[in-house]
C-alpha cells in the first residue's frame, strides 16, 4: 500500500458556459416575474399557494393549477442558520443568515439569505426583498432579505453662546495656571470643588476660596465602550476623583491605565493640557 | 417475495485524507473479502453506487470496474447515489428469481474535493442550486427545526468508534460527520445459495420513500419519507435490538429515532455511524453491513439499517434484518 508523499495535481471539473435548462411554463412564469421585481406562487387544486412554484403539488402529485398569486413581498422567518464565514458562491460576502421566509399568502416557505445582524435574526423575524437593480430571471435577483424597518435615527443639533457664570469662570481662570480652585462654608466647613458662591446644603455664602489638589482617590468608576473624541481609547475609564483637601468628588477621564487595572482607592493626580484637565493619571511612586 | 439475505460484508480502514489510492485500488481489498467470505467469485448481478462530482471525473464507476475483472461481460449497473440504494436495486433484481448471488459495492473519496459544495450541486438548479446553498447550511435549516440533545449524540457515537477498527481515529466527539476516504461491499444471496450457508442477516423488509426536494416544501422536524420506509420494511413488527443510522450530523439522529418509532431499548449505532467515518456513497452501505454484521455475529437478534440521499433527510431507505427468513 502507497502510504508515502505521493504526486497531487490540481484538477478543475467545469462545463463551459454552463449547462442550458429549460424552465417549462410554472418555473418560467415565477423567473420572469421576479425580473419584472414580482414574487408569485402558484395554487394548487387544495387551494395552497406553493412558493416559489412547483409543476405539481408535493402533497398529492397532482399538477397545480394555472393560477399564480402575488405574495409578499414581506414574510416571516421561521427556521435560519447563521454563516459566519461566507463562502465564495454565497449570495453575500459577509456573514449573513440562511432562512426559511414564509412570504405573506404562501403556504410553504422560500430559501433565500438574511442580511441581517446575528442579534436580529430569530424565528417570527419580518423581512422584505432587496432586489437587484438589474434582474435577469433568476432566484438570484432577490439579492436577499432585510428585516423590516422598526427603528430610524433621529439626529439632534443645535449651537448656542454660553458663559460659564461667575463661579466655574473663577475656577476655569484657575485651572489655566493648573490649580484647583475651591471654596470653604463658613457655616458647615465642607470644602466644594469646583468652587461656588453658596453652599448647597446650607445656603451659606462662600466667600473663603483655597486650593485642592492636584492628587486625589478614586471613589467610583464606569467603564465607558462608546468612543469619545477626549477619551484616551475604547474603553476608557469615568471616574470620580476626592481631590486631597476636598470633600466633595469631581467627574473626570482616567488616562495611562487599561480599563481592568482601576480601582476604587487607587490614588491619582490631574493632567494637565491646553489650560485644562486632560485627564487623571495613576500617581507613581518615586 | 423472495427471501434474501446478506453473506458478506467487508469495509476499508476508513481515512480523513487521501492516502495516495485511487478508487480501484480502493475497492480490490473489500471486494476480495467478500469474495472470500461468501466463497463466490462470480455473481449474477453486480451494483455500485458512487458519484461522478467526488471522483470529479464522468463515468468514474466504469474505470471502478477494473477492480472486479468484469471479462467476460457481466450483469452490471450502477446508481449515482450512496450504494445502499445499490443493494436495494440488487435486492430488486434477485427477486426476479433467475440468479442467486450479488455484488454490491460503494466507494467515495470527499479528501479530493469540497464535500459542503459538491453537495450543492445535487440541488435543484432552479431555486437552490443559485443560491450556493451547501451542506452545512441547509443541515444548519433543519437543525434549527428540531430540539435535539446533540452533544449527547456526539459523544455517545465517539465512545461507540473506540471500538471499531474500521472508523477515523478522532481525537474528540463531533456533530457533523468528518470528511472521509472509504469504501465498502456486500455480497446478497438467494435461492441455493442460502440453503449452502449457516451464517446469514436475512433481509425481511426493505423499503425506499422520498420527500419533496425544497426544504421549504415539509416539515423540517420530521421525516414523513423515512417513518413511510420504515412501516413499508415491517420495523414495527418486533423489537429492535439495534439500528445503523445514515446521520451524517448529530440532530439527524433524533428526527430518524423518531421516525423509525425506535424505542430508548434499541442500541443506536454501536459502530460510531457516520459521525465516526462517512466515506459518502458507501456510508448507508456500511449501515446495512454493520447492522447484517450484529445479526450474523449474535449480538443482535433483530437489527435496522437506514441510508439517506438528498437535502435533508429528503429520501430515506430501510431495512430490517434477521437470522430468520
């Protein structure tokens, strides 16, 4: 027996130009309907609608009768199967769905693709045709289906001129030299940053301005998976920070640690660029 | 009808690469032990079953006739389907009672080309055959319609391999049966024949039926074609013992169980079946070999054997066999 590296040689099976098929007069009538962007069945004696059409009824043998019916052009998924890796005669080249879509008035239901995220595809799924532009009489020319519109995007924009008020002006003046600006109650003693007029627990008038910072502790954290043009990468880290000689948090961006590697207690110290806070930064020690 | 019953049986050491052999050279050995087995070496009807995409050549069965030294002229056809449905038009023929003897055989390499889209090509070329609808894809269609204990399959039909020289030495349980080099035969006898030998799987009943092609056209989650065979070959008659079943993925194996009205007492593919080595066209052969092998070896009083062709489960072949005609 040859069990040793034997000769392999690539060896290509094909017709030339394919092979001609004749449609007859049921499968014809189906093909020339879906280039005129049509989907019809035929019925049978028992009165189903077969889609897409057959010579005769699987049910009984008999022929079907010679009246065909509009369907769809939206159906239902029932069973699907998902294909991760498309292969090179597939009708999509990313991954897409395999489906059975019993189409609106039909009693049987058609094979065709789903362009469809995986997270989307379940069976009851609606889904209409996506025809191609332009159809030669050919299954084919339904390049797929998508599943119906239930969701639009509403996008909002507006401008407006704003001022930070008298407080925030203060302590944004502040942070361009790089300092904290905070303010003490003169009744409770809480020390706020950013630093304010009144105190808002006990109305006091703040008049008493220091400075805290610029190292604090993490207090609390979010994991943030939605890119954001000032966040240092996906995902990035929001986190409230107790600066040193505050008592109350601020909100900031976490720079130059991955996300798994925050934690609450986890002492760090402000970035600064541009005038302001780029973001918090792990404190090294010396 | 005439009583006949299988006498010999022999398969490759099945591989899930090409080892270098070409198909005649595949068949000779399991053709000579059959031979030897059934002290024949001439049969009145001869029959194989392979496929012209796999060899990726026309005509390929005709150059597999080297193999058996068909000069003189012999009695010879041929299906391009998996050889059990070989047998069955070998079982066909013996019942016209003019000769006694048959050799069946099936053979397929899939290592030599892309199984999942070979198999495209048996679609119709109207509606599925466009598409590129393979394999996987619609196995994947019906394996969405049945709720199925699959990984179970898998790994009961894995333990079952361990101990058949004969299956692909697969280092973990599979759902979807492996590509596979192989070949198979068996030898059917009737009339004299039978009276001369001691050790025969008689085959009481056997019986073919067939679904609508389109997936799209039946019910996915049941198999009308194979419950149909099934009744037609008596498997309901007496107590199964064991079933070979044509599953060439795992969830198969239920919507089958079902059909065959098979009870939790019946032994289903103590070989490993198809998810152990699928050398496609000798595949539902083997299962009536493997299923005649528990009969004529006593482990089995009652045995069935069930082979598959088309898109899901589309037509279905069964069998039921026994010591007693």
């Amino acid at each position: 027996m040859p069990s040793e590296p034997h000769p392999e040689i690539n060896h290509v099976l094909e017709f030339p130009g394919g092979y001609t098929r004749s449609t007859g007069p049921v499968i014809g009538r189906f093909l020339t309907e879906l280039r005129a962007g049509r989907i019809v069945g035929v019925r049978t004696a028992g009165r189903r609608v077969l889609v897409p059409p057959l010579e005769y009824d699987p049910a009984t043998g008999e022929p079907v009768t010679d009246e065909f019916v509009e369907v769809g052009p939206a159906g239902t998924v029932r069973e699907w199967t998902w294909v991760e890796e498309p292969r090179k005669n597939h009708p999509l080249d990313r991954p897409f769905a395999w489906a059975l879509i019993r189409l609106d008035g039909a009693d049987t239901a058609l094979v065709h693709a789903v362009d469809a995220p995986v997270k989307a595809m379940r069976t009851g799924l609606r889904v209409w045709p996506r025809w191609r532009h332009d159809r030669v009489g050919s299954i084919t020319d339904l390049e797929c289906f998508v599943p119906e519109v239930t969701t639009i995007v509403a996008n909002v924009r507006t401008e407006y001129t704003v001022t930070p008020g008298a407080a925030l002006a203060r302590y944004l003046d502040a942070l361009t030299r790089e300092v904290f600006l905070a303010g003490r109650c003169p009744s409770c003693e809480s020390v706020y940053v950013p630093y304010r007029l009144s105190c808002p627990q006990c109305g006091s008038v703040i008049e008493e301005e220091l400075e805290v910072g610029p190292s604090g502790t993490v207090t609390t954290f979010a994991i943030n998976n939605l890119p954001d043009p000032r966040a240092p990468q996906v995902p990035f880290v929001s986190a409230y920070i107790l600066l040193d000689g505050a008592d109350t948090p601020i909100i900031a961006l976490l720079g130059s640690v991955a996300a798994g590697e925050v934690t609450v207690g986890m002492r760090v110290r402000a970035v600064f660029e541009g005038g302001t806070v780029k973001w918090f930064a792990p404190e090294r020690e010396a | 009808m005439r009583p006949v019953a299988v006498a010999a049986f022999a398969q490759t050491t099945h591989t899930g690469h090409d080892t270098g052999l070409s198909e005649p050279e595949l068949i000779l050995p399991v053709i000579r032990a059959v031979r030897e087995q059934s002290g024949l070496t001439e049969f009145g009807f001869t029959c194989s079953g392979s496929c012209d995409y796999l060899a990726g050549a026309p005509f390929s069965f005709v150059s597999a006739l080297d193999a058996l030294g068909a000069w003189p002229p012999i009695q010879e056809s041929h299906v391009e389907m998996d050889a059990a449905f070989a047998l069955y038009e070998a079982w066909v023929r013996l019942q016209h009672g003019d000769v006694d003897s048959a050799l069946v055989y099936g053979f397929g390499k899939s290592s030599m080309g892309d199984l999942r889209e070979i198999m495209t090509l048996q679609l119709d070329p109207y509606y599925l055959a466009p598409l590129g609808l393979d394999q996987l894809s619609y196995a994947g269609l019906q394996g969405c319609a049945v709720s199925s204990t699959t990984a179970d399959i898998a790994r009961r039909s894995w333990e079952s391999a361990q101990t058949n020289p004969y299956a692909l030495k697969l280092p973990e349980p599979v759902e979807t049966a492996p590509i596979t080099d192989g070949a198979a035969a068996i030898v059917l006898v009737a009339g004299d024949l039978l009276r001369e030998r001691t050790n025969l799987a008689y085959i009481n009943g056997i019986a073919h039926r067939i679904d609508p092609h389109y997936p799209g056209m039946r019910d996915l989650a049941r198999s009308a074609s194979a419950a149909a065979a099934a009744t037609a070959a008596g498997v309901g008659e007496g107590p199964v013992d064991v079933a070979e079943l044509h599953v060439q993925f795992a969830h198969e194996e239920t919507i089958l169980a079902e059909a065959l009205g098979l009870s939790v007492d019946t032994v289903i593919n103590p070989s490993g079946g198809p998810l152990a080595a699928n050398p496609v066209m000798a595949t539902g052969l083997i299962r009536i070999g493997e299923a005649a092998a528990r009969v004529m070896d006593g482990t089995a009083t009652r045995a069935v054997a069930h082979a598959t062709s088309g898109p899901c489960l589309q037509h279905n072949l069964v069998a039921v066999l026994s010591r007693e005609s």
